[in-house]
C-alpha cells in the first residue's frame, strides 16, 4: 500500500501550493497527487478549483489570469493559522521541487476541448524535459479528456477518476485504455479491487 499526498498535504497545509508539497515530503510521503489547469498565457498552473475564490482572496476564473498574476495570490484562505503567503504555483515549479518524489498523478480538469489539447500537450512536453515519463499519470473524471489525452499524448500513462459507482468504473478505465483506476473510497470495495488487480489495474483510492 502507498500513501499519496492528495495536494500535497491537505488539511496541514495551503492545498496544491509548493509548501503543502514540501511539507508532506519532510513528513516521507513520496508519492502524490494533485490538480492541474491551464493560466490564461497557457501554463499548466496547480489548482483543483476552476475558479480562484475559494483558497484565495481573489475572485474570477483560473482561466481569466496569466501564471505570474496567480502566483502572486495567497492560496492558503482555507488554511487558517499557515503563517507564510503561499501562492498558487506553476507545476514546473511543484515537479522540480519535489525531486524526491516517486510518482505523480496529475489530475487534468474539464475544459473547453482546445484548452484541454493544449494543456495535454505542455504536459507532455514538461514530463520529457523533466525525465518523469515512467512516473506520471494524467488522470481525470472527465473522459472526453482522457480521450484527448490519449490522442495528444499516447505514451504518458492515464487514470480514470471514478466518484460514482455508474457508468462501471472498471469498465469504463478499460475503454479508456487507462493504466489506473482512482476510485471514490465510498465506492471501493473487495470485489472492485480485485477485478481491477486482475486486469493489471492499480486502485488509488481517495
């Protein structure tokens, strides 16, 4: 069994900012997992949200602000009593930070399908610049993304996210040609696993 840091350390840290990632790796953990969005000026940036409101005091759409205006916000509004500003940061610069770590699932979220292709496609670019190819997954709930993952991006291994018990989760992983099944914990039971260990599947449950 691994223990994923599930952006980085949430809860004990900002989510997805590079001190939540850096405190989880002084804790040991060295396999993670985190949200991935496209900024205005088409850099991957790390979030979970579509919009800003929620970790920082700013409003509007990822989308809508370029990398450099997003990581001078502080993304830490749902962590009271995290003493330092932490920004909502480039995943380049999570990646290269944590060069200890072991694996990554990298959560790609719906969006317009051309913003998707080009965000599939700096990720890709940024996985072989960074050597990381046999330890990222990119993995979503959405399966037109997957989809546009396997055309724009075959050899990167693929994930299928699944919240809910229908459409059946295995299955839909293996029309999705997905390496992965990252399965809702009130989903998952024996059975699930097991089928999923048969197929040559992996489950990583949140």
């Amino acid at each position: 069994m691994l223990i994923i840091g599930h952006r980085g350390a949430r809860g004990e840290a900002p989510e997805n900012t590079l001190p939540a990632f850096r405190h989880a790796l002084a804790a040991g953990v060295r396999h993670f997992e985190l949200d991935v969005r496209l900024s205005w000026d088409g850099r991957p940036v790390v979030i979970h949200d579509d919009t800003v409101d929620r970790t920082t005091a700013d409003t509007g759409a990822v989308g809508d602000f370029p990398a450099a205006q997003l990581a001078a916000m502080d993304a830490r509004r749902n962590t009271p009593g995290w003493p330092q500003p932490a920004g909502i940061p480039l995943l380049e610069e999570v990646l290269v930070a944590c060069g200890d770590a072991e694996s990554w699932q990298l959560e790609i979220k719906s969006d317009a399908p051309a913003r998707i292709r080009t965000l599939v496609q700096r990720l890709d670019e940024l996985v072989a610049q960074l050597h990381l190819a046999g330890q990222v997954t990119l993995t979503s709930l959405d399966p037109e993304v997957l989809k546009i993952a396997r055309r724009e991006a075959p050899a990167l291994a693929r994930g299928y996210v699944a919240e809910a018990a229908e459409p059946a989760p295995l299955r839909t992983a293996e029309k999705l040609g997905c390496t992965l099944l990252v399965s809702n914990w009130k989903i998952t039971h024996e059975d699930l696993v097991r089928d999923a260990h048969a197929a040559g599947l992996p489950v990583s449950v949140w």
